[in-house]
C-alpha cells in the first residue's frame, strides 16, 4: 500500500463531507424550505402528523428516485399522493453516491434519462430556490487502447443521433482540459462537454420540495411492511403507523426493494443485490482543482474522479466486489459503512497511475456505500406482471443519480398514459421472471455485474455467471458436439458449433469489434442451411395454449391480434399483438390446434411480458385457459432443401409442398414418438420445419434425425446462422426491430392487417388514422458498399443512417450474408422536416433514390436501400413471395 494512505488513515477525522450533506443543512433546510408545511412529517415535530387513510398513489422511498416519481405525477396533475420514507429523506445511497450525471452510457435509452435528468436538476434551483450544487463540468471517457477506442467512437455516434454534443478528442487535447491526467498510455478520449456534478441530497431535498409544493405529503420514520392485493388488484399499504387505502403502489426502496416485494402477501420479484462500493476524498490539493474540473473516467483503469471542494473523489468498479445483505437486514439507514483499505488498494493504485500528482495529496476519508445492482446492469422499471396498480422503481446500477430524472418521468407517464413516451422494454421489470429472484443467483450475478460496468463490451458478448439455469434436453448431447453458448432469459441456446480440430480456448476469447473468429463456422452453417439440411434447437421460444369451451379463445386471439384468426384448422397465422397505438407489445406465430384450441409461439425473452398482455385482457371467464407450455415442448428447427427428405423417411408421409403446404401444422409420427406438431416454417425463409416434441421424446426424435440426416449432409448449425439467414431476407425480430412504438405500416406489415375485416382488435383505430396521415418512417435493408469485411469495423446495432448526406435514422440489426457476401443493416428511416418543421409522410420513392451511408465509428460507408416486401435478392433461389412473407421471425 502506498505511503499516502499509510499516512493518512492517522489524520482522516471521521467526518460527513459536506458534499453529502445539503449545504444549508439538512435538517434546518429542511423544516425552512417545505412550501406547504402539512404535507411533510418529520422526526422533529413534537407530534407526528396523522397517517392518510386513503390515497392514490402510495410511493415507497425517500431518495432521489422516489422523490422523483412524486414529482412528475405531480406534475402530470396527479392528486392524493403520498411519499413514505422510512428513515429520514434521503439517508440512504442518495447520501453518499457520488454527484456525476453522465450521459455516457451503454444504451440509448439510459443516454435519454441521463440527458434528462441533467436538464432537471439544472432548472430545479430556479424552480424550487434550493441550490442543487450543480455545475457543468464536462466529462472525458478515456481510451487506453484501440478497442475501447472504437467502443467510445461508437458511443459518439449515439450521442450524435440524439442530439448530445460530444467531441473525440487527441490525448493532447485530454491534458488540456484536466491538468492531473497522465496521458502517455491514452490513444484517445470522449469529451463530453454537458455533462455535470451536483450534490445529490440538495437534488433530493429540492424534487421533494417541488413535490410538496404541489399537494404531495411526505411522512418520513414511516415503515412499509406490506402491500395487500386483491384479485391481482392493489388494494392497500400496511405501514408500521397503520394502513393506507390506495390504488397504485410504487416501489422505490432501493436496497430494500427486494425485501418489501418479497414480504408483500402477494409475493413480488424485484430482482437486485447489494454490493459495497467505494470511493476515496482527499482534502484540498496545494493547488486546487477548479469547480468546472471536467470528470474523469477511466474506464480501462476502473476509476472515476470528480472535482470535490478544490480536492478529489474518486472511486471505481474492481474486479472482486463485494456482495451484501444477501441474508437481509432491517437497517433504516445507511450508514457510512467500514472502511476497506486492502480492498480498495487496486483502484488507488489505478488512481495514482492516471495522476501521479496526487501521491502527496491528504486523503480525508474512503466512504463505503452499498450500491444495488440487477442481473443485466440496467434498472427495473414498470408495473408488476399480475399485480395492477403495483409499479417499481429500482436497481441503480450505480447509476441512481444520473437516471432518476429521466427514469422518474418515464415512469410517471407509463402511470398516467398506460405507456412512457419512450422505448423503455430494456428496462421493462417484465423482462425478468420469477427464475432471477433466487438470492444465490442474485449474489453470483452482482459479482459478475459491478465489474462489468467499466468492462469494454464488445458485441455479442455472454454473462458467465447464473448459467445453465434453463437447459433443452438435448443440452448434454450437444455440447459434447461443440455448442458455444449464449443465454436468453436464462435459457442456454446455442451460438454455432466448432467443428473437431479447432482453437476452442481462442476461439472463446475471441474479442473483436472487427470480422470474429467464428465467421467462417457460421458461414458454413449458413452453406449447409441452404444446400443440404441443419438442426437448430430452439426450444427456448415461449409457448402458450389458450383454449376455450366455446368461442371465448377465438374472440380473446381476434380481439388481441391484428391478423385475421379465423383460419382453418391447422393453419398458422403469423401476427403482431398491438398496443393502442397500434405498436408491437408481441410478435408471434399463432396454430389453430382445433376448432377452440390456439398454439401461441413468442420470443423467448416475451415469456413474462406476452403472458401479462394476454392475461391483462383475459375476460374472467372460467370457460377460457390460458397455459404456459414453454417447458414442455422441445422445438427444432429443420432448415434446408433436404429437410422434406429426412422427415419424409422417419415419417412415412411426403413432405413436399404439394402434400404440406407452407404455414401449416400437422401432428405427426417421428420415429417412435407420436404426437409431434411439425410446422412447415423456418423463421428464416428457407425451406424446411420446425418440430415441437413432448419433452419426453425430444432425444429420440433428435437422435433419429441425426441418424437418417447423415446421407443428406445434415449438421448441427446455432443462432448465429439464423440471425443471418433472417437478417438477410428482412425478417424483423422483436424487441430490436420491433417495440412498442413500431407499427405494422412502418415495416412493411400491412397485409399482416386485417382491415378488410369488420373486426375490432386493439390498435386498429390507430392505424386507421396511421394510414389516412401517411406514415412518417420506414423499416430498410441496407446493403453495405465499399465495406472490406476482412480490414473494417463491423456494423452491429445503433448505428446512424444518413440520407443525402443528411441523418435519416439507425440501424437496429445487422448481420453478414454469405450469400450476398456482404453486410447486411435493418434500420428505420425517416425523410426530413417539411418546410414549417413538421414530419414529413414518406414515399417509396424517397427509399429508392436515396444516397444512403451507414456511420460506423465514425466512418461512413454508402449502402443500397431496399422496403419490405421486396423482390428476392438471390437470383439462384427462385421462390414464392408468399413463403418469404409468410415466414418472417416472430423473436429470435
């Protein structure tokens, strides 16, 4: 350990900075500031105001993400609402987290509420008269070699889209801006020149006061215990001062928030973990640092260091974090908890590298807050699946400050208009189920997740922990064939499979923005899909069975779906499940198994998100049964011109066309195995089946059709392969493609649409309206130009498109086609404001006499622009237009 913090730790005095406190003084500030004295309780009142016995909404949580969500439903205009803190406003992480506001974040939609959030606290000071300590310093996200280099550039051109203002800069132009920041091992930075610090409780103090100031009562030294629930529907908060009545619940504990929903009577999932995190504060340099002293963060070195009171706080994510509470624990408040030198040794040391002027500096003190983290590093947000009117708010990442602005306004308008006016799915809470509540998996996960926030990402990269948690049967037998895995909402899929002979331990560490190792496995793969036959296990796909004694399920499926599904017995319909809006909340295929039996396959990670839309518009009817039969049916997906043949051999029965038609079911003999429901589609467009076995049958039929595949060239091919089989016939998939915002028209979908019937389903109005204004974006294909796919970066996702040299839109999906031996992008576009500003309807012909360039890193490339449907791009394959449309990706 080095000689400064020997030193130090004689003179660190055992102080609350002033920074974690707001300036004026807590409490003073507190009991002079609230604009309406009966809507705050506090511990120093002689005498407790009396406990509501009603409201509209009852808020759980004092910090800066509770008071939040108290603030914009005020806003909204929202009456009756009350905030319960059960210590003091404020007193937990929000007291000691570390004041950064960056919207240097790993996906758009944090970038957005960061963006926001930054907007807010600059504007509450005017608003409220409570200073929020805030300052625009700017940021720079250091790069210390090529690859986090191209991650930063990346992020540039994200920024960009949304109109954010940032700056690659040279390693020269670093040390300009940050006088302590030792340059010689950078390669280039990030500028970010809006972003800011503040004093996170006078932030908190401040939304609370606005808050107040319109009718919102704040009781602190109120505890909840439990929220009751009756027939799935919020009914009251039982509170350790009595019982509230209201009608909306939203929990925003932070730590506590797992424990609160797990000690409801209705039991509640909020899957998140504690973890310690710390960070350093050294008195004032000899030369102090200036307030506009831009941020730093060094993400390859795991540190972040601000301007803190003319010295520095800095603190990082190591390697080997420290979980807690796994066990729980009652603790009101958090306190400053024990000081860990040895622990934090690494992260000092990363520090002194990156600023060697600060080996002399005194430190005052190393602060220890627990920090919550979830199981994919990004927060929970949204109404609980089967519980109405139960809402949470929580799970940081470290991040709370930064998005509680935004992510507070996201979720009061999902409250208030049944939907944020924002894609926020990444963050849905119902993209988790019950199977990521166990604490042991939480545990193992946050050790894995605290280190990875500054960990450089590259695409398509795998959580290594909380594995192997939901397996196929036939897990076992291909793994000993070679499977490489990935996970989707804890299912083990396969990405390819490598073949006897190769590198795997390289091949695993493969870490490239660049052409991957694996390009020639999977394009193989793709080879054999297209001329002999493969097996993709796809078991992970979501399966529901709604039956009906009478025509309930067909009325259910008619008024839910925007396809028509009325068909004929054993037909498959494919169609999106809309919102009002007429936007995607599903994406699915859909079996008429009998006259009142429907067979509903959903993306995998839709598990939780398609049962709670279906259930939600579920009439009460005892005669209709809804099931989730995911895990009792192994699926395989048979692709390739020879699939017919190897079926027609184990089945007896012909398979062409003519005797099975495309999009259609059977249940069928495989093998010895009876009842097996063969679906002639593919989700890629090529030819071939997909199998759903009965569990108990999944080996034998596989081990079958290995066995007769053999003669007609059959191997085992993964995900990647399908990713690019369907990418390259502009197969949407949901979730990346398509969102809720998206509708039918703006990709192409419209045939999906039953217009021409007098049926009402959910979303029809609005595309009604859609298709009288025009529409104002299209879903594209890109083909890449003059893009050498051995020496340049790769597209991924999120890149911008550019229309005559103008932003159009971004990219949401791309894939290589060994077909057509290029790069292939999806992406939405849009035309250019009109003359006043407004949209602009677009035209098929604004699409095909575009000058088109994707921006890779900074780096544009000219593309070719195609609309779906379109005329096939493969002259060697001569196929109906119908069987390309009909098949498209329901999810991945």
């Amino acid at each position: 350990m080095c000689s400064c913090v020997r030193s130090s730790r004689a003179l660190s005095p055992v102080l609350i900075p002033r920074l974690l406190l707001p300036q004026s003084g807590y409490r003073a500030a507190g009991r002079g500031l609230w604009t309406s004295t009966q809507c705050l309780a506090t511990n120093g009142d002689s005498q407790l105001l009396p406990l509501p016995s009603q409201a509209r909404v009852v808020i759980c949580g004092g910090g800066v993400v509770g008071t939040s969500v108290a603030y914009h439903l005020a806003k909204l205009g929202w009456q009756d609402i009350v905030l319960l803190e059960q210590g003091r406003l404020g007193a937990g992480t929000t007291r000691l987290c570390a004041g950064i506001v960056s919207v240097a974040k790993p996906i758009s939609i944090e970038c957005r509420m960061a963006n926001y959030s930054s907007s807010l606290y600059q504007q509450l000071e005017e608003e409220t008269g409570v200073k929020t300590g805030y300052v625009k310093t700017g940021s720079l996200c250091l790069a210390q070699n090529q690859d986090r280099f191209i991650s930063l550039k990346r992020l540039a051109s994200r920024l960009k889209v949304m109109g954010i203002s940032c700056n690659i800069i040279k390693p020269k132009e670093v040390a300009k801006l940050h006088p302590l920041v030792n340059i010689h091992d950078l390669v280039g930075a990030l500028h970010l020149p809006a972003d800011a610090v503040v004093s996170p409780p006078d932030v908190n103090h401040a939304l609370a006061v606005a808050a107040a100031g319109q009718g919102v009562q704040i009781l602190e030294r109120t505890t909840v215990q439990q929220v009751l629930v009756e027939k799935g529907q919020v009914m009251s908060v039982q509170t350790d001062r009595g019982s509230i009545e209201c009608e909306y619940f939203v929990n925003c504990a932070g730590q506590w928030a797992y424990e609160l929903g797990q000690a409801s009577e209705m039991k509640v999932s909020v899957p998140l973990h504690g973890c310690e995190h710390f960070y350093l504060l050294t008195k004032p340099l000899p030369e102090a640092l200036p307030p506009n002293t831009p941020v730093v963060m060094d993400m390859d070195g795991r540190i972040y260091a601000r301007q803190w009171q003319g010295g520095l706080l800095s603190g990082g994510f190591e390697k080997n974090p420290k979980p807690i509470f796994t066990e729980g624990r009652n603790q009101l408040e958090i306190q400053n908890m024990q000081e860990d030198w040895d622990h934090f040794e690494p992260i000092l040391s990363a520090l002194l590298r990156r600023m060697p002027n600060l080996e002399s500096a005194e430190i005052l003190q190393l602060v220890n807050c627990p920090e919550s983290f979830t199981p994919d590093m990004r927060c929970l947000m949204g109404e609980i699946p089967g519980v109405s009117g139960y809402y949470v708010l929580a799970g940081m990442n470290s991040s709370g400050l930064a998005f509680a602005g935004g992510a507070g306004k996201y979720l009061a308008e999902w409250m208030t208009y049944g939907y944020p006016t924002a894609n926020v799915w990444p963050l849905d809470i119902k993209r988790f189920g019950n199977l990521q509540s166990s604490r042991t998996f939480l545990r193992h996960r946050v050790m894995e997740v605290m280190p990875l926030l500054y960990e450089l990402k590259v695409p398509r990269w795998d959580f290594q922990t909380g594995r192997q948690l939901r397996t196929s049967p036939l897990y076992d037998r291909l793994d000993t064939q070679g499977a490489r895995w990935m996970e989707k909402h804890g299912f083990e899929r396969p990405k390819y499979f490598v073949p006897p002979g190769k590198d795997l331990l390289s091949l695993d560490q493969s870490k490239t923005f660049y052409k991957p190792d694996w390009f020639d496995i999977v394009g193989a793969e793709v080879k054999c899909c297209k001329e002999a036959v493969c097996v993709i296990d796809m078991s992970s796909f979501t399966k529901f069975e709604l039956t009906s004694t009478g025509d309930q399920a067909l009325e259910l499926l008619q008024h839910l779906c925007a396809n028509d599904l009325d068909v004929p017995v054993g037909h498959i319909v494919h169609t999106g499940m809309l919102n009002q809006k007429g936007g995607y909340e599903n994406d699915c295929s859909v079996v008429r198994i009998s006259k009142n039996s429907f067979f509903i396959i959903s993306p995998t990670d839709q598990q939780v998100h398609c049962w709670s839309w279906i259930k939600k518009h579920m009439p009460n009817d005892p005669h209709l049964h809804l099931e989730d039969v995911s895990w009792k049916y192994t699926a395989l997906n048979l692709i390739g011109p020879r699939a017919m043949d190897v079926l027609a051999e184990l089945s007896y029965v012909s398979m062409t066309p003519e005797h099975f038609p495309s999009m259609f079911c059977k249940e069928m003999s495989v093998g010895y195995a009876n009842g097996i429901r063969v679906m002639s589609m593919t989700h890629t467009g090529e030819p071939g089946f997909m199998l759903y076995i009965p569990i108990e049958y999944a080996l034998h039929v596989y081990n079958e059709v290995m066995s007769v595949g053999q003669k007609y060239g059959i191997r085992n091919a993964g995900y990647y392969a399908l990713r690019s089989l369907r990418i390259e016939k502009f197969f949407a998939f949901w979730g990346q493609d398509l969102d809720a915002f998206t509708t039918p028209l703006e990709c192409g979908r419209e045939f999906r649409v039953k217009f021409d019937k007098d049926t009402d389903f959910i979303g029809r109005e609005a595309l009604l309206q859609q298709r009288h204004d025009g529409v104002f974006r299209r879903f594209v294909m890109l083909v890449l130009d003059d893009h050498d796919t051995e020496l340049d970066l790769w597209p991924w996702w999120g890149e911008p498109i550019y229309c005559n040299g103008l932003l159009s839109g971004t990219t949401t999906s791309s894939a290589y086609s060994y077909t057509l031996e290029r790069h292939v992008c999806l992406g939405f576009v849009s035309p250019p404001p009109g003359p006043e500003g407004l949209p602009t309807p677009i035209t098929p012909d604004f699409i095909n006499r575009g000058d088109y360039e994707v921006d890779i890193a900074g780096q544009r490339y000219p593309a070719k622009a195609k609309l779906y449907p379109f005329s096939s791009l493969f002259t060697q394959q001569k196929r109906r237009k119908e069987d390309i449309e009909l098949s498209n990706l329901q999810g991945k």
